[in-house]
C-alpha cells in the first residue's frame, strides 16, 4: 500500500473557493455498554444525544453497540442494519453527524468499520487498520487499507480507531487534516498509554484531537476509565470527561488552528514518507 488515503468531502459550505473560518461544534458521550445488546446501547446512546443540543458532531465510542467483542459471527450487522439506520435517524433528528465503529459484515469478512453518518442521509466510512493482536482482533477481523479523511463545514478529520493511537506514521497528518478523532474501547490497566498518545498525537501533528473511550466493565473481564478529552494542537484537555458517565461539548477554533500553524510552521519541516505493506 502506498499513500493510499480517501478524501471524501461533504460541506455545507461545498462549491465555495474558501473554506469558512468558523468554530466547529464537537461533542463526545463517555458511558458504560451493554455487553451484546445492540438494542440496549442504541437506547443508551438515544438519551445522551437527545440531551446534547445543538452541535455539529457527536463522536461514539469504538463498538459502541456491543462492546468489543471478539466473537463477530453472532452480533455482526450490515450497513443497512438496524444500527446503521439508527445512526441515520440520529443524525438526521439531531442535525449533527454521528460518528462511532461498530462490526460490519462485508461479505464474509467482519470489519471493525467507524461509521461516518451525516444528517442527509449520506455515509462515509472507515476500516480499523491496526488489529489488536494482544486481544486476538486479528484473528477474528480483517484490516482496513485505506486512511480515511472527511470534511464537515470546512474542517478536515482523520478518522481513526482505538490500536491505531499507537501507530504514529499511519496517523501522521500530511497537511491532510485538522482534527484527529480516535474512537475506542481501551481499558484501564494501559490508560496512561491513552492519555500520554493522544497529547502525542495533537503535538506532533498541529491537530486537534478527541478521543473516545467507554467506562464501566466488559463481560471478560476489562474495566475502563474512559479518559474521553477534546484536546487542542498543543495537547491540552479542552474537555476532559475523566472517568465520569458523561456528555461534553466544545467549540473549536480554526482561525486560532491557522494561526498557531502560521507563527510555528513545524509542519513545513516533517519528513516526507510513503506507507507501503
């Protein structure tokens, strides 16, 4: 593979020569999950993103529908699933895009698949691209190939899932991006590695970055202290949920990005590289 990242644009602002200087809206639920039961957490989730108001983005955890599970062939849905169609009708109701992986069966392949779902009924997507080997994802998964890239009202996201937080030259911005979004299940006992890579991430790139994470305990064992933030280009929390059962929300400034990247340009002197499998 070399350099192979999909650019996919949906701007309400599409067709101008200018992209807008103005905040975008971010908002991140940080909850617990029912373990297998897709309809549970769809509730679960209904009644965070009722409560939130008016935002541009609502970021789901990874697997939010099941938790991560590792047996796919019992819990698996489609893209015309009924969460997938739930993601719709969230983002059409609310007016945000609603973002969050879920497993997708693809034809005899399950994918750990971040859904990008707009209010207009339109889908992106993403493909998890670095399994989790320790927990046996790659066993039971196949990787993604592709960086993704989407546009929301003039700002671009990378969009990114859990173990590849790890990986700093896959999530490499290439000018390509202006906020990181890494949704996850990632639990207690490796948090500090959480936190301490996503400042890395928003540091290293001139990025914002939010990160997604889940609370509570899995049905084999794993507790998590979620540790969800909404961090700025120089790695500091914005919005830090810790390990509280939460909602959060935050403006983000792209006049302020531009500027920070104008006075200290260190992305003009980052090593030029290709990826390749």
């Amino acid at each position: 593979m070399k350099n192979r990242v999909r650019i996919e644009s949906q701007s309400t602002f599409a067709g101008t020569d200018i992209p807008p200087m103005h905040d975008l809206s971010v908002s991140i639920i940080q909850d617990e999950l029912d373990w297998q039961d897709a309809a549970a957490n769809r509730r679960r989730y209904s009644r965070h993103i009722a409560s939130i108001g008016e935002t541009d983005l609502i970021v789901l955890p990874e697997m939010f529908n099941t938790g991560f599970c590792m047996q796919p062939e019992g819990i698996h849905e489609t893209m015309d699933g009924e969460t997938v169609v739930w993601m719709r009708e969230q983002a059409r109701d609310s007016g945000a895009v609603i973002t969050g992986s879920l497993i997708i069966d693809t034809g005899g392949e399950y994918k750990n698949r971040m859904v990008w779902a707009r209010p207009d009924g339109t889908i992106s997507f993403y493909d998890k691209r670095h399994l989790f080997r320790f927990g046996e994802e790659h066993i039971h998964y196949t990787a993604g190939g592709e960086r993704v890239v989407v546009e929301l009202n003039g700002w671009r996201l990378g969009l990114f899932v859990c173990y590849d937080l790890r990986f700093p030259v896959w999530s490499r911005s290439r000018g390509d991006y202006d906020i990181a979004v890494f949704v996850a299940n990632w639990p207690n006992a490796r948090q500090h590695a959480w936190d301490t890579l996503l400042m890395a991430r928003a540091i290293e790139n001139q990025v914002y970055v939010v990160g997604v994470n889940r609370i509570g305990s899995d049905a084999i064992g794993n507790d998590f202290s979620g540790g969800s933030v909404i961090m700025d280009f120089l790695g500091q929390p914005i919005v830090n949920c810790r390990d509280d059962l939460m909602n959060a929300s935050a403006a983000l400034s792209k006049k302020q990005l531009d500027k920070f990247r104008t006075e200290f340009p260190a992305h003009l002197d980052a090593d030029n590289f290709s990826i390749t499998n």
